[in-house]
C-alpha cells in the first residue's frame, strides 16, 4: 500500500464522543440495580484477574533465584513453581467468571438497542419505506446491535485492565530497575499508541469504503431475490448477477486493500515492542554482568514486558474494532435519529366518529414540491353513502386514500372527518377508524386465520369465519387440508 497516497485524516471525521455519549448509558443502565452491580462485579474481578497476573513473574524470579548452582533452595523453588502455576490458572478463572457475570449486561444493552431501533422504523413513515431499502437496513441494525456488546467488552475488559497493568509495571520497574526503564517504557508505549492511532485513522476510511460497498451488494441481492419473480418475467437473471457481481468485486477490492494495510500495522507495532522489550533485557543482562542485578531479575523484565504486549499486541486490533464498532454504531444511531414522518400535534385528541362524513377541502399535495399532484382538490363524501373514484394511471387516486390515512400530510387546505381536521387527531385513532382492502393484497408469512385476523388483533375464531364467509372464501379455505391453519409460504401479490 502506498503510503504517499493514503490521507492520514478521514475527511468525514467520525464523530466519536457524540457517539461515545449515546452508547455509555447502555454501560451503567439507568434504574437498574442488578445491571449495575454486576458491571461493579465483573470489573472487581478484572482487578483480581490482573494482581494475580502480577504477582506471577514474581514467584518466577523466585524460583530462578533459589536454584542458585552454589546455593540450592529446592523446596522454596518447588513452591514457587506451583505458586507460578496457580497464578496463571488463577488469571483465567477470573477472567471466565468476568465473562459470566458480564454477559446479561452485554446482551440486554444489544436487545433494548435493537427494540429502540426496530420500533423507530416503524415510525418513520411510507415515504422512507416506499424506497425499500429493507436489506440496507437490516444489515446496519445487525452490524450496529453486535458492536455494541463486542464494545462494551474490549472498552471494560481490555482498554481499562491493560491501562491498570500499565501503572503496575511502571511502578515496579521504579522501584526495583531505577527511573530510566520507566521512561523508556512510558515512551516507547506512548510510540506505540501514536503509531496504532495514525494507521488505523488512516484504515478507518478503508473500512468505511468496505462497510457501503458492503451494503450496496446486500441491498442489491435482497432487491432482486424480492423481486422474483419480475426477474424471471424479464429474463434477467443474468443481468442481475452481473450488477451483483459488480458490487461484489468492489467489495473484494477494498477489502484487500484494508488487509493489506494490517499488514503495515502490524509490522511497524511488532518492531516497537521487540525493539523496547531487546533494549530493557540487554539493559537488566548489563546490570547482572556488574552484580547489580540477579538471573531471577532478567526473567522479571522478560515476563513483565511480554505480559504487558500480550495486551498490547491486541491494542491494534482492540482499536480497529472499536474504530468499527463507533462506524457501525453511528450508522444505526443515525437510523434512531431518521426524523419521523408524519407527527402527532402535541395536543392531538382522539378522533371521534359521529356520522362518518369525508370532506377535502382545497387540498394541495405532491410528493416532490416541483410536482404537484391534487391541486386545489374539493371532496365531499356524505355519511352513509358509496363514492367511486375512477381515473387514469397515475391520476392520484390511491394518493387520496394515502392522504385520508394520513401517510404524508397535505400542503395546502385540510381533510376533515365529521368536522375534525385529521392532522389534529393521533394517527392511531384515525387508523382505526378506516377500514381498507388495500390494491396490492400482501399475505404475511403466517397462518391464513393470522391474516384474516390482521386488521384485529383481538379477533374471534368465529369472527374471522365471518370475515371469510362476508368474502365468499370461507367453503375454498375449508377445502385446505389444513383450513385455517394454512400457512403462505410466501408473499404473494394479486
Ligand atoms: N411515493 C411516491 N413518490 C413520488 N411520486 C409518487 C409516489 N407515489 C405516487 N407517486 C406519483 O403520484 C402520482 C399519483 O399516483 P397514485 O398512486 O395516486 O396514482 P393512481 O391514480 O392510484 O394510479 P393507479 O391507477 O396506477 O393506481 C403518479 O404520477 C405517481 O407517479
Ligand atoms: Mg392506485
């Protein structure tokens, strides 16, 4: 990857703090006790899981130091050997117990995300829906609700023990190897993260380039499997697997791209820390060649240090996810912060139908301002009667069904039921009271009774008969095997 041509600042800055913001009260749930404590607990235990951690490459140096050619401690060195060893077994229990007591906070901060989140699309309004992105949207939900576990991780078991772990190592190289080792390793680490900051800022456009050509050739897939069966009266299977593979091969481009620039990461990181941890051992094998230090005190430096890369080592990747996670995240929040549609006035009462009379009253209405579609459009539909709009294509007939329902709302004059302008009514009670037989008659993936029932969700068995009967299809759903119980395998459009 050639350096020169790669911008080191992303020139649609991710605004991480905002999103930082939002995501933190999933962390420390408002009102939730339990959640709470057991963040408290799984941290406690980060802590246990690292002073173990620590102590080991003590009990190691022991057992260096007591087998002493000349001056044998065989016990205290047997000891130290299995101290050593319960070290390390006791840093993975706590590390697993961590993981258990963590895990309902994870997975309940992914589930209200996902519920905020599918509960706000179904706000948003026919007109965000009519452009049928569905596949985009899912893939950013599902990106979005996975990085906000995998954050929640790394942020409380990885960035915040390895900056414990850090403090520790400095404060024992001080005391036991003098200043100068701290220095170096406070600059070498301070290298390290400036190096890992640069790249990865760098890797984060890559990645976002990856993420929309990625959801490009989703949305394309799911538009052309949803679509069927026009594809086949079209003959065009080959031209969509064509656009297909098109979007396709865009995505392998940048994602061999983004892999070959964690090669560079990679490389400039690992020559960091064998560069540190060469110069801290020649350091430590100088002062034993003078008497100042011990055999057992060059293990120390050697176990310490590579204990402290381990994480390190992983910081890479650890900020690369969270750089993604951040990405993903702020595309989903970006989805939460979709301006709803259609609103209900503050203080929008109930609708209440007397009569049932309809009346447009000089109604002005396009979907796009420099297309008008009803202009100056009067209606009056008197209680009790039957009123046929017919029309050629296109002339707005279900335009003034859409509008009735409230899906968009008028820009000019006002439709009133029973004297009540409907934009001053909740959406809710105006839904109700209109019953509609919609032109396309889409079946969900579920019984035939679920469907029938659709329009009430409290319906009888005999209610839904009734309907069935008042639709002359009661003796032909009968006739199933399976009657009422049928299911539509798939979406069918008349
Ligand atoms: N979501 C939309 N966005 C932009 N323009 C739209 C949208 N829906 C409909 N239109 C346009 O508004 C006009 C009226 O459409 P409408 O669906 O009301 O016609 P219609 O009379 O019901 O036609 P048909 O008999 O084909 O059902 C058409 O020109 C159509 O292209
Ligand atoms: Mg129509």
């Amino acid at each position: 990857m050639p350096a020169e041509s790669a911008p080191l600042q992303d020139p649609k800055p991710l605004n991480s703090g905002a999103v930082f913001r939002r995501f933190l009260p999933y962390l420390w749930p408002a009102g939730e006790a339990g959640l709470k404590s057991r963040v408290i607990g799984a941290f406690a235990l980060v802590i246990c899981a690292k002073a173990v951690i620590l102590l080991m490459p003590f009990a190691y140096k022991a057992v260096i130091d007591n087998m002493d050619e000349a001056d044998p401690a065989v016990m205290l060195a047997i000891a130290m050997v299995v101290a050593y060893a319960g070290a390390r077994f006791g840093g993975v229990v706590f590390d697993n117990l961590r993981n258990v007591i963590f895990e309902r906070v994870g997975q309940t901060a992914a589930r209200r995300l996902t519920e905020n989140v599918f509960a706000h699309l179904h706000r948003l309004g026919l007109a965000f829906h009519l452009e049928r992105k569905t596949g985009g949207v899912t893939k950013v939900i599902e990106r979005g609700t996975k990085s906000i576990d995998t954050m929640l991780y790394f942020l409380l078991f990885n960035i915040a023990p390895t900056a414990l772990e850090l403090l520790a190592v400095c404060l024992i190289f001080f005391f036991k190897f003098g200043p100068g080792l701290v220095a170096v390793t406070l600059g070498v680490i301070a290298l390290y993260i400036t190096f890992t900051r640069l790249v990865t800022l760098w890797r984060t456009k890559l990645r976002r380039d990856m993420v929309d050509l990625d959801t490009t050739a989703y949305s394309h897939a799911v538009d052309s499997l949803l679509n069927f069966e026009t594809v086949k009266y079209f003959n065009a299977e080959d031209r969509e697997a064509r656009r297909f593979n098109r979007a396709v091969t865009g995505w392998a481009n940048a994602a061999v791209k983004s892999e070959n620039s964690l090669a560079l990461l990679n490389i400039g990181q690992s020559l960091l820390t064998n560069g540190m941890m060469a110069g801290a051992m020649g350091y430590t094998v100088w002062g034993w060649s003078t008497g100042l230090f011990t055999v057992g005190d060059v293990v120390l430096v050697n176990t310490l240090l590579m204990q402290l890369f381990r994480p390190l080592d992983f910081l890479g990747t650890v900020y690369r996810t969270i750089q993604q996670g951040l990405i993903d995240m702020e595309a989903m929040f970006g989805l939460l912060d979709t301006p709803a549609g259609i609103v209900d006035a503050e203080d929008a009462a109930g609708l209440a139908v007397a009569r049932g009379e309809v009346r447009f009253e000089h109604v002005r209405f396009g979907y796009a301002p420099d297309r008008p579609i009803l202009k100056d459009f009067d209606l009056i539909v008197p209680p009790g009667t039957k009123l046929a709009i017919v029309g050629p294509s296109g002339a707005g007939k279900s335009t003034i069904a859409r509008l009735l329902f409230r899906f968009y709302d008028v820009t000019g004059g006002r439709i009133l039921i029973d004297g009540q302008d409907i934009a001053a009514v909740t959406q809710q009670s105006l839904r109700a009271a209109i019953g509609i037989v919609p032109q396309d008659t889409v079946l969900f993936n579920d019984t035939i009774g679920y469907n029938i029932a659709y329009g009430r969700e409290d319906a009888t068995e005999t209610e839904i008969r009734a309907a069935a009967k008042g639709a002359a299809i009661d003796r032909f759903v009968k006739s199933l095997p399976e009657g009422y119980e049928t299911r539509s395998r798939s979406p069918a459009r008349c």
